[in-house]
C-alpha cells in the first residue's frame, strides 16, 4: 500500500471486477495482477473510485497520527470545517461539532466559508474588469488539476485565485499569526493534495469520515453536547459562503448585476469534459462564468458523503443558515492570487500498428471483434488497447477474451478426454456432450451426434437408466460416484457433480470393461499359478511326509534293537556276579 498518495488501494482486498476502472474518468487506475493501483500523476484525487468500490478496497488517507502530532505540539491548531458538514452530520449544530472538536484538543474553529466569500469578493472584480472574457472557477481543486493535467488549453481561463480552504488559512493566520497550525475537515480528497502542496499554508486535510472516526475512539458523542452555551468561532459566523457546498451556489454569490455575465454551472468531470469538448477559447465571445465542481451536484456529494447527504432536506438547512446576498463589494484582507500551470502528461499516442498488435493479443482482428462492451473499464475497445500498450491494463481484463479462451479450452478438454462428458439442466436436458458419451449411450446416439454435432436438449432418462442420479446432485448439490456399474452390456465408472446447485450439473463417465476383463483373467491366471503352487506344496509335503515314516521306520527298527541287546546284557552280567 502506498499512503503518499491521498488516495490507495489495499491490494488484498481488491477484487479485481474493474468498476473503479469504469468509473474513473481519467483512466488513472492500472491493473497489476488483476489488482488495481492509482496512478498518482495521472490522478485528480476526485475520490470517484473511493465511492464506487464494492469492496471497500479504495481508501482516502486518513492522516490521523499527523493530526495527533499536531494536536500535541506547542502550536494552536484551528479547524477550519467546510459547509457540507450538515449533510454527513445529520442534525448536528456547528456548535456542537465546535465543542467536540475542541475536546479533540483544537484551539479553535472557524468556517471555510469565510474563504469562500473571499473568493467570490475577488472574483466579482475580475469579471468587472473584465466583462469580455471567460472565467472558469478554481474553487474545487480536482477541477483544477483535471484542466491542468487534461484541458491544457483551458488553463489561462481558470480564475487566478486560491481555492476557499486556501484562503481561508491565510485568513486564519493574519489574524491569529503565522505560528498556528490550520486542519481542513470536509468531504473532499482532492484537499489533501492541497495540504501536500501548500504545507505552510494548510497544514492538514482530514475527511468527516476520519473526524467521526476520531469522535467514535474518544467516546465523545456528538448528540448528547449540549446547545445551551453557544461555542465561540474563529473569524465569527460565516454567511453566503455557506452555499458553496452546493451546485450553483458559487455562482448566487459572485452574481454582479453590473457586469454583463452569463453563470453556468457544471459537476462532474465528464460533463465539464463534454462541455469544453471540441471549442477553441480563443474564438468565444466572452462574458461566461463557469463554476465548476468535481463531484456530481457539488460538495455535499463528496466522496464521503452518505448517499441521503444530498438530499431536500440537506439542501434546505444549507439554505437556511446561508445569508442571502452577494460576496460582491466584501473587503478581501489578503493576498489570495495563484496562477496554475501545466501539469504535463507523457503519454504518446501510439501507432495504429501497435493498436493493432494490442487488439490482435486479446483476439481481436478486425472491427467485428471490438465489441466495445465496456466490462474492462475502458469506453472502446481501442482505448482498451492504448491502456495495454502503456502498461496499465492487463489482456485478462477483456471479458470477451477470456470467455473465448475458457470455451476453446473447456470445449478441447470435454472433446479429448479419454471418458464420456455431459451436462445437462434442471429439465434433464442434455447441454453440452462429448463424442465419447454419444459413443457409451450406443449406436443410435452416436448417429445423431455424428449428424447434428452435438446432443443438446435430448432428455438424459432416454439415454440412461440412471438419470435419478442426476436430479439428486442438481437438487441437492454434492457429488455422486458409482464404480462397475453395469450398463448396456459394459462395466462404467460414473462420476456426477453439481455445477450451479438447482441448475445444472455434469458427469464424468468411464467405460472400464476391458480392464475388468483384464483385470478378471489377471486374477484367474494368478488363480491358477496358487492352485498349481498348492498342488506342488502337497505333493512336496507328500513326499517329503513319506520320506520321514520311511525313516521313521527304520530308526524304530535300529532303536528296538539296540534297546534289546542292551537287555540281554544286564541280564548275563547279573548272573556271572551271583
């Protein structure tokens, strides 16, 4: 995992269904080992993919244990909370989140609105002054990185101004000093790109997912703070900066009826994208103000918004607590130009050969094959094979490629395996066979599969006397395995498997007569050598037996005699002695 970047991917948890690919509009995802990995230069932190991921496998970087670092040191540390809060904390007052915040162990609090209202103030005088030209807003800065990375020719056209949060630090330390330490808290991923860049300024940028989180593990229970002794805020109460967490209202607050504009406002990447496309901004007439956000209906739709966080009900609160009234004529206490510059991409349009080679690899010839289906994240095939030439797709991804291997595959191993195939359906229906099943089933099966090619949709307990088997392995799952099984005159070995429990299994089917039959005349050849090894053991022990009682005989006889002259011996002796 790689935390530089504001946005990662926890690469175990990935799995691999490409949807953070589909809906990455900048196609700054690359898939390695079918695991996908932002790519920091191509990316605008717009947090879409974060969103979208059903695995919860993309992450916004948390930041927690720097914010701990800053809440340590000797520095005042201020919050400066974004609008859009009432649309993650439902039902929560700003000064309830104050008071929680300054338990976390904040100096203070303050609104980002107030930024917000510096910008407007100084936009309204950039269009006064200049009523012909064509302004796009820099308040959001995905959009701005999103035109600096992909828009070039848009660039001098972006608003020369920090974005709110930026401003608002400034703001922050000209009244409290450069010594202080400044968090943003909101919804926004793409803030924390501005806190790598603009350290000195914005210290830090934290999501409400990561706060809620901080509130969770310091048991401090935003509900049960009370509202009685209203907390004081940093710089005071904002006013209509408040609305621009919402689509359009940037523009309620920069609105001059003395300059001649028209105000659009667009979200979403792809339609700014689509907006832009194909126009020179040399040839507009002017007068256009375009306030652009990266997240589809504005702030309150981050990327860690709650999906109701857009809601009516959102929208009328923002309303409510949001002064109604221009940013016009507001006094603009700091310095808050910027200029933006291009971020260049590298990436070179490659030949058509190439695209060609590309294309031919995930088995795509001609343009019949590009079926451009969209299941690997890319809109076209073509884009697919651009991706695979800068190494940020994998042939693996292309669905249609590798449904077509696995069928040449699966249909090369049912066609050559040694053994009769099958499956069939929850109707009993054949759905796929092998020659050497029509060849077990018998003479008559076999001719149809030689006409027809195949057996599909003949009913299995036509053909086999055993198709109970297969309705208790579809109905029931499992396996079921019967050896030597007697059918039509051969001996078969019958494996069945489930396949999808309820809808289809399949068969393995092995004829195994002649080496039974092998096997039985092995068996009555080794009978036959144990009968004549027997017979040989009898006669040997017969022979052997005589031998002995021949023996026997003889040593009786020569030990009867012995036994008798020993006698007449002791007989004489006794004699002589009297």
């Amino acid at each position: 995992m790689d935390y530089q970047f504001p946005i990662y991917t926890i690469q175990n948890e990935c799995q691999d269904c490409y949807k953070c690919v589909r809906h990455c509009y900048c196609k700054a995802i690359k898939i390695i080992n079918g695991r996908a990995t932002v790519i920091p230069e191509l990316c605008v932190a717009c947090g879409e993919c974060v969103r979208v991921c059903p695995a919860h496998a993309k992450m916004i970087r948390s930041d927690e244990s720097r914010l701990f670092q800053l809440l340590e040191g000797k520095a005042p540390v201020y919050a400066s909370i974004a609008p859009s809060y009432s649309g993650y904390f439902k039902n929560i007052t700003l000064c309830q989140l104050t008071l929680a915040l300054k338990q976390l162990g904040f100096t203070a609090v303050s609104e980002t609105a107030h930024g917000a209202q510096l910008v407007s103030a100084q936009t309204g005088r950039l269009l006064r002054k200049n009523p012909s030209q064509v302004y796009i807003s820099s308040a959001c800065p995905a959009i701005v990185d999103y035109i600096r990375k992909y828009q070039q020719d848009w660039i001098p056209y972006i608003t020369p101004l920090d974005s709110p949060v930026i401003a608002h630090c400034k703001q922050l330390r000209k009244k409290y000093g450069d010594a202080i330490k400044t968090v943003f808290i909101g919804p926004c991923a793409a803030k924390k790109n501005e806190a790598d860049r603009f350290s000195k300024i914005l210290s830090l940028a934290i999501t409400f997912e990561t706060l809620e989180e901080l509130l969770i593990d310091h048991n401090i229970k935003l509900e049960n703070i009370s509202n009685d002794n209203p907390a004081e805020l940093a710089l005071g109460p904002a006013e209509e900066g408040r609305v621009y967490c919402i689509e359009g209202g940037m523009n309620d607050t920069v609105r001059d009826a003395k300059a001649d504009f028209r105000y659009v406002s667009v979200s979403g990447l792809k339609n700014l994208d689509r907006m832009l496309a194909k126009i020179d901004p040399k040839n507009l007439p002017g007068g256009l103000f375009i306030e652009a956000l990266a997240c589809q209906g504005g702030c309150i739709n981050g990327p860690v918004m709650g999906k109701e966080s857009s809601g009516l009900d959102v929208l009328l609160t923002t309303n409510k607590t949001s002064s109604k009234r221009t940013s016009i004529g507001r006094d603009v206490p700091v310095d808050i130009e910027q200029h933006f510059y291009r971020d260049s991409q590298n990436d070179e349009e490659p030949s058509e050969e190439n695209i060609r080679k590309a294309l031919a690899s995930v088995g795509k010839f001609s343009p019949e094959d590009e079926l451009n289906c969209g299941a690997c994240g890319y809109d076209s095939c073509r884009d697919f094979a651009r991706a695979l030439l800068c190494g940020k797709a994998e042939p693996a991804m292309c669905h249609t490629f590798l449904r077509r291997n696995f069928e040449r595959t699966s249909n090369a191993l049912i066609k050559y395996i040694p053994a009769g195939v099958i499956i069939v359906n929850d109707k009993l229906e054949i759905i796929e066979s092998n020659r050497h099943f029509a060849e077990l089933a018998g003479d008559e099966t076999l001719e149809i599969f030689n006409t027809l090619g195949n057996l599909n949709s003949m009913q299995i307990n036509q053909l086999l006397d055993f198709s109970d088997l297969f309705e208790s392995v579809i109905q029931n799952g499992g396996d079921i395995e019967k050896f030597n099984y007697s059918f039509k005159k051969k001996i078969i070995n019958i494996s069945i498997f489930s396949i999808t429990q309820g809808k289809t299994a399949g068969a393995v089917i092995q004829d195994v007569t002649k080496s039974e039959l092998r096997r039985e005349q092995i068996a009555e050849k080794a009978k036959k050598v144990i009968r004549q090894n027997v017979q040989t053991v009898q006669q040997v022990a017969r022979i052997f037996g005589e031998h002995i009682a021949d023996a026997e005989i003889i040593l009786n006889d020569i030990a009867g005699s012995y036994t008798m002259n020993n006698n007449d011996d002791e007989d004489t002796g006794k004699k002589r002695t009297k």
